[in-house]
C-alpha cells in the first residue's frame, strides 16, 4: 500500500502543473494560431526528451510491431486529438470554462477503460460521471437561443472531443507502461504525434513568422507548455499510470483547477 502512494503523489503533482496549461494555452492564442502554438510546443518537447533518451539508451525497450502501432495511436490521439481540439476550442470559450469541459476525461476513461481493458466500473464512478456530463450539458446551452455550430457551442464540443481524445490516450497507454519503461514509451508517442502534426501545421499555417512576432510572455508560456507540461506532465502521468487503474489515474484530473 505505501508503495501505491507514490503514484497519488505524482498524479497530484501533474494536476497542478497542468492547471495552468489552460491559461498559458489562452494567452498564446491570442498571439499566434493554434497550429504554430502545438508545432513549436512539441517539436521543443521532442527536443528536451532527446537528452534523456540518450543518457539512458541501455534501458531503450524493443517494442513489437503491434506495441509500436499502439505508441503511435497515443502519440496521434494526445497531439492532433487532445491538443489540437483544445486549443482550437479555447479560440471560442474562456479558459476556466474549457477547464470544466476538459474535466470530463474521466467520464471517458472510465468508460473506455471498461470497454478496452475490462476494467471494473463501480456505481460511485457511474454517479460521477453523469453528474460531469450534467454539468458540461449546462455549459454547453446555457444562455439564449444557444444553437450547436455557434461559436460557444462548437467550442464546448471541440474541447469536449479533447477529452475523449485524452482518454483514449491514457487507455493507450496503460498496457505499454505496464511492460516498459514510460520514459520511452512517453517520448516515442511524443515524437510520432510530433510528426504525424508537422504536414498539417506547415501546410495551413506560417509557423515561423508567428513565432518572430511573439512577446517574451508568450515565450515564456511556451517553454512552460513544452518543459513542465509536456516533458514533466507526460512523464509523471505515465509513471502514475504504470501503478494505478486507467479509470482511478484519469480521475485525477478532476482535480484541475480550471
């Protein structure tokens, strides 16, 4: 038992730092566009892992064919299916009300986790998560004559496909943990998420010219995104993973302050 708190207090630390990737998100936005923002924030992550993967290389797993195919569809659901869809709604809604959106990956977890990994689905988590969904529903159409396809609206739902998109991440990603070491199974999804991103990012968007236009703020908020919640986030989720159920990590994230 006291090993598995080692595992709380490392998804504790990863809540507080990403609490404050929705404001550092919301400023960047409002400089550059949400393509430049993800292409400079993982391709600067990518570059911070290198280091690491060098230094520890004798511990490098060797992954079959099927473990690879499943590090790329994390890779690809955390960078074009997270990030993409939360960046791109935080353009439409305030931060603080895609925070409370994005606290439904639980929901999605729990759900995908029963579905995939067979994972036991308790009446509390039930009970929590259509309370979550309440609560997004109330964001969602609150106001007057709020229609889907309206600004607000398609924000709540873009933000809320990032959910289901981090979900399937964390369902992903448990079996690969499981085996190997997550510092590598992280950054190896980093880095084909990366990739699978740079086409899109450079064929709709003038990336560098952005970035020379950005202010020392936005600099600084994106080294935050790329060191402390890409590289530290990433690896502190995945170690929390290695030790704990998909649902049980995930509802972590209902502590995120948004």
């Amino acid at each position: 038992m006291r090993s598995r708190w080692r595992y709380h207090l490392l998804l504790f630390a990863v809540c507080w730092i990403w609490g404050l990737a929705f404001i550092g998100v919301k400023v960047l936005v409002e400089e550059v566009s949400y393509l430049t923002l993800n292409l400079a924030r993982f391709v600067l992550a990518s570059l911070l892992f290198l280091p690491f993967l060098v230094l520890f290389r004798r511990r490098r797993p060797h992954l079959s064919a099927g473990e690879w195919t499943l590090v790329f569809l994390a890779g690809l659901s955390a960078v074009y299916g997270y990030h993409l869809a939360l960046t791109y709604g935080e353009t439409m809604i305030p931060a603080g009300t895609a925070g409370l959106v994005a606290n439904t990956t639980p929901v999605f977890a729990a759900v995908f986790a029963r579905v995939v990994l067979y994972e036991r689905l308790g009446i509390w988590k039930i009970m929590g998560s259509m309370a979550a969904l309440g609560g997004v529903a109330v964001i969602t159409f609150s106001g007057v004559g709020v229609r889907l396809g309206t600004g607000r609206t398609q924000g709540v739902l873009f933000v809320l496909l990032a959910a289901a998109s981090w979900a399937a991440y964390t369902v992903l990603l448990k079996p690969l943990v499981e085996e190997h070491d997550p510092l590598f199974v992280t950054a190896y999804a980093v880095f084909l998420g990366t990739l699978a991103l740079l086409p899109t990012a450079l064929a709709c968007g003038n990336c560098a010219e952005e970035m020379r236009g950005m202010s020392a703020a936005a600099w600084g908020w994106l080294l935050f995104l790329g060191l402390g919640c890409t590289v530290a986030g990433y690896l502190l989720y995945s170690k929390g993973l290695e030790g704990l159920g998909t649902a049980q990590a995930a509802f972590y994230l209902y502590l995120i302050a948004p």
